[in-house]
C-alpha cells in the first residue's frame, strides 16, 4: 500500500474553489492518491466508493456526472456493499 500526501490538512476547502491542478485517478482498492482530493471530476454516473481523508469509507450511489467536493485518499476500485449500508 502506498501512502499519499495532504499538502492542506488544517486548511478549510471552500466550494465552489478554484482548481488549480488536475491529475488522471485510478482506482485501486488500498493504494491512497499521491496528493488527496480537493474534489473528484466523476465522467461516468454511478457508483463511488472512497476512503475519505478522515478514514471513512462511504459509497455513494447514482453519482452524477460533475464535479464532486470530496476530500478523499482512496478511491476504490471495487464496490464495498458494507460501507453503502448492505449486511456483507
């Protein structure tokens, strides 16, 4: 597992912001983002299970297309049913 970096971890995230970085994110289930989130650009509508920075794991359901304010370190690739509510 690799470890990311927050380089604002005290700082509050309005929104809307100004974005001044954008990077391609690949999902993997354990591997954090070498710099965590601000917000995530979602491409496709669906499903979105993270790790948030904080350490929860939530999953979103029926995610529209846009941009998303979320502060995460993970982005999973899989869909994680308990952290969406479902008995495993």
């Amino acid at each position: 597992m690799t470890t990311g970096v927050d380089p604002t971890p005290s700082r509050a995230h309005p929104f809307p912001a100004v974005y001044t970085r954008a990077v391609v994110v690949t999902p993997h289930d354990t591997n954090e983002l070498a710099t965590y989130s601000s917000a995530l650009y979602i491409g496709t509508a669906g499903t979105l299970t993270v790790v948030t920075t904080s350490g929860d794991t939530v999953a979103f359901g029926n995610v529209a297309v846009g941009v998303l304010p979320l502060r995460v370190k993970i982005v999973k690739s899989t869909f994680d049913r308990l952290a969406f509510g479902f008995p495993g």
